[in-house]
C-alpha cells in the first residue's frame, strides 16, 4: 500500500525552492492534478496561517482526492539558529515547551475549523517533536502523525496511530545542483545522503517494490516544491507513473485492525 504524503509551506522569506517556484499552494495544485491522471490519493500536510491567508487557494484542493493535515501553524514562527539551539537543549525538539506546540496546535486546528476541515492528521515542521508533541495530538483528537523517519511499519501508542516515514526523503537526499563526492552516499537513508536525483528515484523503486513484495505500507514524502524547483514536475511525473502500479490511501485511512 502507497501512503503518498507531501508538506506545503507558507510564503518564507529567502526560502530557496520558493524563490525558483513560487507559491507552495500553487505548486501543490500541480503536484495533485498529475496524481489525479494516475488516480494516487495522498495526504498534504499545510501550515495553519496557508488557511487563514489563502482559503480559496486551500478550497480548490478539495477537487482532488487529498487529505489535508496539520504542518504547524508557520513552522515556529520566528526560529532563528540559536533559539532551535535552545529548545533542543531544553526541550529535546525544536519545536519547544510544551505552552508554546499546545497554543500552536490548537491555532492550526482552529485555521481548519474556519474552512469546516477536520484536521485528523499531523506532521511537524523539520519532525520537530518529541512525546510531549504526541500527547497534545491527542489531547485535540489528532488520530494519526508522520514525524518518524525509519524502517519501521506504522504502530498505534494511546490512541495516535504513527506512520513512520520509511522511505528517503526528496529534500534531504537529492542534491540540487552540483553534487560534491564528499555529501555522496550511495545508501541514501531518510535523514542523510546527497545524490542525483534519478539515483533517488531508482532506491525509491527499489524500496517500494521490496515493500510491496512483503506486504509492508510505502510512506512517502514528496515535497510539491522540490519537485517544481527541480524541473518543474518532469520527475514527478515518472514517480507518479511508476507509484500508480500500486493501491494508494491517504494516512487517516490506514487501519491498525487490518494489519
């Protein structure tokens, strides 16, 4: 089974891949109307200001078969290196106190609430949480999170279903531009590793294909903004092409009982 996810940011300044493509939400339009020519449901995690500031943007993605989550309300706000430094010696995450993610959470999921959106799904800027994130998920009613990175299949802890994340990641495995030999690693985990882009999308076959030979659930993030800074949606569209061989769900249709 294919959990295709993807997380769409607000407008940042001096953030690279907007710089090259522009608005997230439009590119995330995109990126959902090449799903729906191979019929893939996916699940795109937004920041809560993206439904404050562009509800119409937001309401033109129901027309695609999409899940929408919570991604934080503006990835922290205003983190700079040495307040991300701080709350990870504090707070093991940089995601911070546990005042500071419950007041965030819960204005991401009123932003929801305004456009009648029920926000049953979450994934944490940078997965920047730690357990203290997970308890206030519940304590909202999130049912499921994707913030965990590794060959592990998805497990149910106190109610919140996590879907671990166990495929390489787009942003931090492709190198965009010149690939120096020292960032090179030919094993491209989820968390390290810089090679060309084909490569990543050769592993990412391989690994889906193993995953579907022994009944294990792919969970995929493809940021929409990587893929059209790359060059503008031409790989993705292979991805897409190759992805649609498989049954597809979106995370908050995964189910612990049938597994």
């Amino acid at each position: 089974m294919i959990y295709l996810t993807g997380d769409v940011h607000h407008d940042l300044e001096g953030y690279w891949e907007q710089d090259i493509a522009g608005n997230e939400i439009k590119a995330a339009k995109k990126y959902l109307s090449i799903l729906k020519k191979y019929k893939i449901s996916c699940t795109l995690f937004l920041n809560g200001v993206i439904l404050d500031k562009e509800a119409e943007k937001v309401r033109e993605l129901s027309e695609f078969d999409v899940e929408i989550g919570g991604h934080t309300y503006n990835n922290f706000g205003k983190m700079n290196v040495f307040k991300s430094y701080i709350n990870r010696k504090r707070y093991n995450c940089i995601y911070g106190p546990a005042s500071f993610q419950k007041k965030d959470i819960e204005k991401t999921k009123k932003a929801f609430e305004k456009l009648g959106i029920k926000m049953n799904s979450w994934r944490t800027h940078a997965f920047g949480s730690n357990e203290t994130t997970f308890d206030i998920l519940r304590g909202f009613g999130i049912k499921y999170e994707s913030d965990l990175l590794g060959n592990q299949k998805p497990f149910e802890e106190k109610g919140l279903v996590h879907m671990p994340i166990n495929i390489p990641v787009d942003i931090n495995t492709i190198s965009i531009g010149p690939l120096k030999p020292e960032n090179r690693d030919s094993f491209a985990s989820c968390t390290k590793g810089r090679i060309e882009p084909l490569e990543w999308f050769g592993i990412v076959k391989k690994r889906v294909e193993y995953n579907e030979k022994n009944n294990i659930d792919s969970i995929i993030l493809i940021h929409p903004i990587t893929m059209a800074a790359l060059d503008d949606f031409a790989l993705f569209d292979n991805i897409a092409k190759f992805l649609s061989k498989y049954e597809s769900k979106k995370i908050s249709e995964y189910s612990i009982i049938k597994h």
